[in-house]
C-alpha cells in the first residue's frame, strides 16, 4: 500500500514527516471547529479542512492558517449558508420524523430503523461531497459527484461512516476532544478518496 507521506527527514528535525501531519490535522481540526462555531458553517468548515490537508498529502507540505482561512473564503458565503442550512433542515426533519415513528404508531420500529439507515446513507454521502477537491465550486456537483463515487467504491463509505462511529465514540469516551476531532475526521475522509485515486507520479 502506497504511503501518504515520504519517510524522509531532514538534517536537525526531531520528529519525522509523519508526525507533522499528525500536527497539522490537529491544527486544521481546530481551526474547523472554530469556523464551525455558528453551526451553518460547520459543513463549509469541513471541506475546507479536506481541501488543504488534501494539499499537504499530495504536496508534502506543511498547512498554513492562511491556507484554511483562503479556502474557506474560496466557498463563499451565500454557499456556504445553503450548505449549512440545507444540512440541518434534513437532520431536523430526520429528527423529527424519527419523533413521530416512536411515537407508537403502528410499524414505528421499520420505518425507525429505515429512516436511521437513510440518513446514516445522506451523512456518508454529503461527508464525501465535503472531501471532494472541487467542493468550493459548488455543492450540488460535488454531491453528483459523491454519489457516483460511493457507488463505485461502497467499500469508501463504509470507511467514512466507520470513521464517523469512531469520532461519536470518541467524543462519548472524553467530550473535551471535540475542538480536535474535526481533524482526524477530516483527515480520514481525505484519505479515503485519496486511496482511489490515481497518485501525481502514476498520472
């Protein structure tokens, strides 16, 4: 399996290449909860996040605040406010739908578990339209784009939402990770498109 990072370290460095990644998504992780702070922005955020660690992956370079701060303002602020606000319109009606089939209607627990597994579907998928490298050029393409991926790589989404269970996991385990966790979630939706990717010395 193909490495993300080179192995090498220069003359005087303390920690190798590798580690500076690891620094780096827990910069950028931070940085993304901040952006995430009005809660609108939190899928912009996210894809922002993506973008420039997809940057320090294929470029092995370290990430820069200007860098993220750049590729927020890249997506724009009308996009970024659909994006947030068509987000949270879909989990508020899956929330309250879920309300309704629990409420002891008759069938309550299929269409609990049928309207779980779709939006479990819909998170995966828009977490994939967030890593996608065109995302700031537009949602609806990147979401396109998404959904013939996954498609094509079930195996991807699988990784994501495994991801996601993680970071939930995470999260339960010690809540004061959650200004970090943006990053390693990030970092993992990078990867998994990455790894289906062609890299820049094969292309």
């Amino acid at each position: 399996m193909r490495s993300f990072v080179s192995e090498r370290r220069e003359p005087g460095e303390l920690f190798g290449p590798r580690f500076s990644l690891f620094a780096d998504m827990l910069a950028v992780g931070l940085a993304a909860a901040v952006a995430s702070l009005p809660l609108v922005t939190a899928p912009t955020a996210l894809a922002a996040a993506c973008a420039v660690l997809r940057r320090a992956i294929r470029e092995d370079r370290p990430v820069t605040l200007g860098e993220y701060v750049a590729e927020l303002r890249a997506h724009g602020l009308l996009r970024c406010l659909l994006a947030g606000v068509t987000a949270f319109a879909a989990l508020a009606l899956v929330v309250l739908d879920l309300a309704l089939a629990g409420a002891g209607l008759p069938g309550a627990r299929p269409v609990s578990w049928a309207l779980t597994a779709l939006a479990a579907a819909g998170l995966v998928l828009a977490l994939r339209a967030a890593g996608d490298p065109e995302a700031a050029r537009g949602w609806r393409p990147a979401l396109r784009r998404a959904v013939t991926r996954s498609v094509a790589d079930p195996a991807g989404c699988v990784l994501v939402a495994a991801a996601v269970g993680l970071c939930a996991v995470f999260l339960w385990m010690l809540p004061l990770l959650a200004p970090l966790l943006p990053g390693p979630l990030a970092f993992a939706i990078t990867a998994v498109e990455l790894r289906i990717e062609p890299s820049s010395d094969e292309g």
